[in-house]
C-alpha cells in the first residue's frame, strides 16, 4: 500500500511557475513508477509525467518544455515544476504511484490540489 500527499497548488497568473511536491508513505525507489496526472473541469484525468522505472521520463505534449518532474530518493517525494503555466493547465492535479504486479498494475492516488491560471 502507498499513501501519498500532495501540496503546493495555488492561484499563479499566467506566465508564472509553481512547483508541486507529492510525499510518497513508503521508499520510493521501491515504487516501479511515479507520476502526476491532472483532470480539467469537464474532461477526463489526463498524464502530465511519469518517471518510469527510476528513469525513463515521459511527459504530455501539451507541457513538453515547460514541466520538469524530478524525485528525491531520500525525502521519498516527487515534484514537478512547472513554468510558463496558461490558462489551459488549470486543473487539479494528482500525484500517481504505479505497483507492477503479476495480476496487474496496482495504482494509488493522492487527494489532488488544484491549480488555477489565471490570464
């Protein structure tokens, strides 16, 4: 089981940056990947970036350029920093842990923080 808990979401008029972190219950080098999700008023929940594996990053095209997600082993915490935010990355965004498991993928959540743009 993973419990994890987000912070740092807030208002930031459009252009500026804000860094999220997301504290993982247990070791996160034990964790197989580690994200952050976001889910927009009236549309679906949608990746922004993922550490696969320890590694491998991938991120959504919409933020290719602007968010950089990173992970600090010790603190068991991801965070993604995201600059030059729009309008459109409003959102609420969520923090994913991912468990590989014989059966399936085993995913937890966090309880998500919002993020407002304003233009």
């Amino acid at each position: 089981q993973v419990q994890l808990v987000e912070s740092g979401g807030g208002l930031v008029q459009s252009g500026g940056s804000l860094r999220l972190s997301c504290v993982a219950s247990r070791s996160i080098a034990s964790i197989d990947n580690m994200g952050w999700y976001r889910q927009a008023p009236g549309k679906g929940r949608e990746l922004v970036a993922v550490i696969i594996s320890g590694a491998i990053v991938n991120y959504a095209d919409s933020v290719k350029g602007r968010f950089a997600i990173s992970r600090d082993n010790v603190k068991d915490t991801v965070y993604p920093q995201m600059n030059s935010l729009k309008p459109e990355d409003t959102a609420v965004y969520y923090c994913n842990a991912a468990l590989n498991r014989p059966g399936g993928v085993l995913d937890y959540w966090g309880q998500g923080t919002q993020v407002t743009v304003s233009s």
